[in-house]
C-alpha cells in the first residue's frame, strides 16, 4: 500500500495570495518567519506580510540568518528562538532554503528529544502540529517545498546533505502561498536556476522507478507549464502570468516527486552542492542531459518516458529539448564551467564524491539502478562534458 498526499492541505495561488495569512486559526497567533537572508526585507516584502498579520493581530518574530544552502547549525539557533518564543505558526517565506529551512525547525521544536540531524531520519516517527502548523509563501519557482514532505539540510562538517523527511506526507505544510508578485525581483539567473530545478522534478518523477498515475499527472501538468513559463519569465520578468505559471509548475512538481521519486540527476546535483557549495538549481540545470543521456541508453522504459515528455512540447528528442534550453538560458555546460576550473580539488574529492552519489536519498529511484561505476561516469560525464581530462 502506497500513501498519496497531493500537497498542502490549502493553496493560495494568484495575485494578492498573501493576504489568505490573515485566516490562519491560532490561539497564541504568534508567527515564526524563516528567511534566507535580508533581501526580501530590502525590497519591501516582509512588511506586506507582517501588515497583514498585524492587521490580523499576530505577534512576530524573524529569522534571517538562514544561508542559500541551509545549514545544520542554522537549524539549531532557530529552534532555540522558538522555544523561547513559542509560537503556534512557523512560516517560511522565501526560496527553497528558507522554506527548507523552517520546515527542520519545526521538526526539531515538535521533537525536543531529537539532537542530531540522524535522529530525524527514516524511521523516526516525527511528532508534528502538537505546537505549531507550517506554512510556506515561495517566492522563487524551483524547489516546490512549499509542497513537498522533505527539507534538505547540509552538514558542512561532514560536506553532506541530509533530507529530513516523512513518508506518509504530514511533513507538507499546512498552507502554502504562491503570491507572483513575490517573484517579480528574482534576477535571470535565479530565475533560471530555479526553474530548471522545477523541470527536473517533473522530469525525474515522471521517469523514477516508484512513479505512478498520481505522480504521473502532476509531473505532465508541472512540465507542460513550466517549459512554456520558464522561457518567458526569462524574457519578460515583469510578466505576472507566466510568474504565477512557473509558480505553479514549481508547486507540481515537488507534488510529482513527493509521491513519485526523483533520481540520479538529484543524487549528482546534490553531491556537487554538498562539497562545492553550487546552488542546488544550477547543479540539476547542469546535471540534467547527462542523466537523460544515460538513463535512455539503459533503459527502453525510461526512453520511451522521455520520449512522452517530448512529445508534450512539440519535439521528439528529451535531451536535445533540453539542451537547446540550457543554450537559450545562458545555463553552463560543465561543472567545470560553473567553477572555473577545479579539477585538482575534484580529482582529489572522486571517491569521497562517488560514496556521495550512491548514497544519496535520491539515487536509488532511479529508473536504471546505479553501480559505483555508475556513479563514477556520471560524475566526470557532469564535470568534464563527456571528458576524462
């Protein structure tokens, strides 16, 4: 038996979105605010969501120390806040690492026994909503974690990523926010990042190994408008629908991969961001036609999906699409390219990267069931560009 759960238990989506905070029940109305970092305050945001809840009554409390990969200690300094503070909401408003960010937090205030990162791994019965509901405003359209049932934590210590996750969906926020107007300022290059991120959601899932019908009809929808949406916003970044568009393909997408998987592609990009500190979207962009390429050489079922996905946009060949989006983008080709060079570090870090990947949450759903030599090629294929040296 398998356990579907199709998102938050609300969504909010469209102009004027936030405003929907003003409805959230509570009897101490006391808001947890996770960011990473203070641009949204720069740029006015936070106060259009604090207005409405001080309209609304609510006290408040911010967080903006979280960094662009958060970090295990980051997550520590917050649940400290929050037992002082104890409020009944916490709220992640920003990107994925802020809404990742929250979403740990809130694990570890519901769980005072917890003291490490490993005790909140599978199967570890997570005690939720006790104190607190979560709820998630994104304002970049990539990681979907506004809807998903994981939080991705980086252990700088160990150069590893922990996905802190549930797997019968009560880790998913209550409420999620998906507000375009949040989105107009994303620079091109976070645009694009981000919304690569959210194409290979749909694209693994629709391929992993565990998809199913449900997975299947999030990833179709999350694809279709997100290959349309991405292009656009990158042209047009004042264009409020096709923002609200990427916003929601973002959204199916982490619905998509909570219930269907990802893969090889996420088991590479993460182990890249792990050691070399490259965002989490750009590592999926560059990573992306490599693991098309292999998969569909090994396995006629996943060539076949690929093929499906393809079709939905009017081409026949996945990777090309694909390719010929990263060239459109200003996506690099390499993750030599995204770190100007690095191939003694890389050379030196190989085993410590292959253990990685293989032993990456990801990787297992994969379509082909990935060897350490596996592992290996896919890693100097996503570096080098197909080279050895």
């Amino acid at each position: 038996m398998r356990i579907c759960k199709l998102g938050a238990d609300r969504i909010y989506c469209g102009e004027g979105a936030i405003a929907a905070l003003a409805d959230l029940p509570g009897l101490l109305r006391r808001a947890y605010i996770v960011m990473s970092g203070d641009t949204q305050v720069k740029l006015g945001q936070l106060d259009r969501l604090t207005e409405v809840l001080d309209q609304a009554g609510w006290t408040w409390r911010v967080n903006i120390e979280v960094e662009p990969e958060p970090c295990w200690k980051s997550v520590q300094r917050g649940v400290q806040e929050m037992r002082a503070f104890e409020p009944d909401w916490v709220i992640g408003f920003g990107g994925g690492s802020a809404m990742d960010a929250a979403k740990a937090m809130w694990v570890f205030y519901e769980n005072p026994s917890f003291v490490s990162l490993e005790d909140a791994m599978p199967p570890a019965k997570l005690a939720l909503r006790q104190r607190a509901r979560m709820c998630c405003i994104a304002t970049t359209a990539g990681t979907g974690s506004e809807c998903t049932r994981a939080a991705l934590i980086k252990d700088p210590v160990s150069r590893r990523k922990y996905s802190v996750r549930e797997y019968t969906g009560r880790l998913i926020p209550d409420v999620a926010i998906l507000d375009p107007e949040f989105s107009l300022t994303m620079p091109r290059a976070g645009t694009v990042a981000c919304g690569m991120d959210a194409l290979t959601h749909c694209i693994e899932a629709y391929v992993a190994r565990s998809a199913d019908a449900f997975s299947d009809a999030q990833a179709i929808g999350g694809w279709i408008t997100g290959y349309r949406a991405l292009q656009t916003c990158a042209v047009e970044p004042s264009n409020l629908t096709a923002r609200q568009d990427m916003l929601i393909a973002s959204c199916l997408g982490g619905i998509a991969f909570t219930n269907g998987g990802l893969g090889i592609c996420h088991g590479v990009a993460h182990t890249f961001g792990a050691a070399y500190n490259v965002a989490h979207g750009l590592a999926n962009a560059v990573a992306l036609p490599y693991s098309i390429a292999f998969n569909r050489a090994r396995s006629e079922k996943a060539a076949a999906r690929y093929g499906e996905l393809a079709r939905l946009v009017g081409a026949t060949d996945l990777e090309q699409v694909v390719l010929d989006m990263q060239a459109r983008l200003d996506v690099p080709p390499t993750m030599r390219a995204v770190l100007g060079g690095g191939e003694d570090a890389f050379e030196a870090d190989f085993d410590q990267l292959t253990d990685a990947v293989m032993e990456d949450v990801c990787t297992p759903s994969n379509p082909v069931r990935i060897t350490r030599e596996d592992a290996r090629f896919l890693l100097e294929q996503v570096f080098y560009g197909g080279k050895e040296g």
